[in-house]
C-alpha cells in the first residue's frame, strides 16, 4: 500500500493529500534538427537547463565517485534556523499542492542528468556550504557576498506559487524565500542598470551532466529586465515545503518568477551582474526562434512544436487550461503593456 503524505500545519489545506509514492512516467525526448555539435541528435528545453543528446543520454558513464548513492529523501532537508512566515497573498486556492516526494525528484537539472527521476541522486553529492555570490556590474560595491549573510539579513517568507514548465508541465508549490527586490536595494544598483543577469554553478567534479554534454556553453545563464527583477512576485528562492532547499531543486539558492517559463528561474546561483544592456541568455542563445528573452507563459503562443494552451498537472497527469502569465497577470501584466 501506498505511504500517505500527511499534510503539515503550515499547508493550511482541507482536503486529503496525493500518495507520496506516485509512480511518474520517464521524460519523452523531444527530437529536432541538430545544432552544430558533431553526434548531436536532436534538441530539448527542460525547465531550467539544456540540449539533449538523446544516445548520450542512454549511455551515460559516471566515474565512482558520481554514481547515485541511495535515496536522498530518505534524509529529509533541515529545517531553517529563524522562522518562515507565510505570505496569504500568494496561494493556489484551486490545486492542491504537488506531494514533496514528487517535487523533488521530478527535476530538469541536466548539469546532473537527462533524467528527471536521476537528478536526486546524483545532486545528493554537490557541495552546497560554504557558498557565495559574486556581485559584479553596474553596482555600487562590487563585492562577493557570502549566502549565509544574506539569510542572517532577511526574513524568510513561504509563497505557493503556480510553476510551469515550458514542456507544458506544471506543479504547484510552497517555496521559502526572500522578495529579490529587497535584496536588489540592498545591493544597491546603479541607476543605469537596466537588467540582471544570473550565472550558476559550473562544477563538472560534481555535476556529471556537464562532463557529458560538453557541447553546451556551460555554465548556465540568465537574466531579467529591471523591472521584471524588482517586481513583488519575483523571488530569491532559498526553500521549499518549510525546509531548506533541496539539491536537485536548486539550493541554496535560485530564483522564482512564477509568470515566466521554468528555465528562466535559473538555479545554483553564483554570480548576479547589473548591466545597462540585455543581456544573452541560454535557450534564446541556442534557439531564439524557439525561447524568446521574456518567455512568459502565454497560452495563445504555441511552441513551434507542440501547443501551450493546456498543461498536464503532475503528478495526475490532469489536463488543465493555461493560464495568460501563468494566472498572475494581477500583478505583472502592466509589465508589458
């Protein structure tokens, strides 16, 4: 019989919770032209990373000490040493939330794997303490900034967000975080500085899907308009479901900009760079016709390959509506009017 996810206090919900042991069927390769790599077979964007060489992904060879050494949620992640208040204003009132146990190992981190239910195990061994970011750019004090004093600087809040996968996927989920405007101001910008760009961690030691997928120009990265950065929906995200943030997820340290496609919530943050100009980003480097600079959600503006006006609920499968920037056009549709 199947575990029952019992549902915490902070869930706040009525209703009983999926089964944790929720079997997920394994990702269906998307193949289309190749792009230049020699052996390349074909071209994918998962929610946060990469292309895929489809053979290669079968035949990944990891060295002894990146095999997956057991079952990461068998240890769950620590709870936050200063409290975690919610935030009522951002809930999902007509989901339920997505089990952790599914969240967290139905990933696209392809720094780790292909596989969306490999990449836990094989994140259980990054090395996440001690961690730091560079600040760099149109900014006041150039500086690198250790990440345990950015949570020693602000209260942590949960928000339920809405997250939608660019593969027409979507989960519903309480991450922990700190509203990056805040942490933007306290950074302190130039005043000319018109966008941010976030770089992530490129440490092939650690991250065998680096190693194997040589082809892409790692390390990731991304970036936001100013505005889009400073809006009150846009979160540095630090945790998820009360606890700090898993490896496979993006710890320590990610961002969340609910409105937008998965991979423009860049993971594994090390480096933010302020900058007067837009900055290059991965997918729309790799196939701007496919992965626009925004990529907001926008049901009526299908992919060249398959439709975004539905999205299939995990871990049911439940076929839904999509909704125009991912049902948080309230707070960011005047962005783009």
């Amino acid at each position: 019989m199947a575990n029952i996810l019992i549902k915490p206090p902070w869930q706040g919900r009525e209703r009983e919770i999926t089964p944790e042991d929720v079997y997920i069927d394994r990702r269906r390769f998307l193949r289309l032209m190749g792009v230049g790599s020699a052996g390349m077979a074909g071209l994918m964007a998962g929610c946060g990373d990469t292309v895929v060489n489809a053979q290669q992904a079968d035949k990944e060879a990891f060295p002894p000490s990146l095999k997956p050494t057991g079952d990461p949620l068998q240890s769950p992640m620590p709870a936050f040493e200063q409290a975690v208040t919610r935030n009522p204003a951002f809930k999902v009132e007509e989901r339920e939330l997505t089990p952790y146990a599914v969240a967290a190992k139905y990933n696209n981190f392809y720094e780790f794997t292909l596989e969306k239910e490999g990449v836990a195990r094989l994140a259980a061994n990054l090395t996440t303490k001690p961690w730091s970011i560079e600040v760099t750019g149109l900014v006041s004090e150039p500086r690198t900034v250790d990440f345990e004093e950015i949570l020693k600087k602000f209260p942590l809040e949960e928000r339920i967000y809405r997250f939608r996968c660019v593969e027409a996927w979507a989960m519903t989920v309480p991450w922990v975080g700190i509203p990056l405007a805040k942490v933007i101001e306290w950074l302190g910008p130039d005043p000319k500085a018109t966008h941010v760009r976030f770089e992530t961690l490129n440490r092939p030691e650690e991250m065998p899907g680096i190693v194997s997928q040589p082809w892409y120009p790692w390390p990731y990265y991304e970036g936001l308009r100013m505005d889009e950065a400073m809006n009150e929906m846009t979160l540095l995200a630090v945790g998820m479901y009360g606890k700090v943030m898993p490896n496979q997820n993006g710890a320590p340290v990610r961002i969340i900009t609910p409105w937008k496609y998965g991979y423009k919530s860049p993971k594994s943050i090390v480096k933010i760079e302020f900058t007067d100009s837009q900055p290059k980003t991965f997918w729309n480097d790799l196939q701007p016709k496919e992965y626009s600079f925004l990529s907001n959600v926008e049901p009526d503006v299908p992919h060249p390959r398959w439709s975004q006006a539905s999205e299939r609920l995990i871990p049911h499968d439940d076929r839904v509506k999509t909704k125009p920037y991912n049902g948080y056009g309230e707070w960011v549709a005047k962005l783009y009017a």
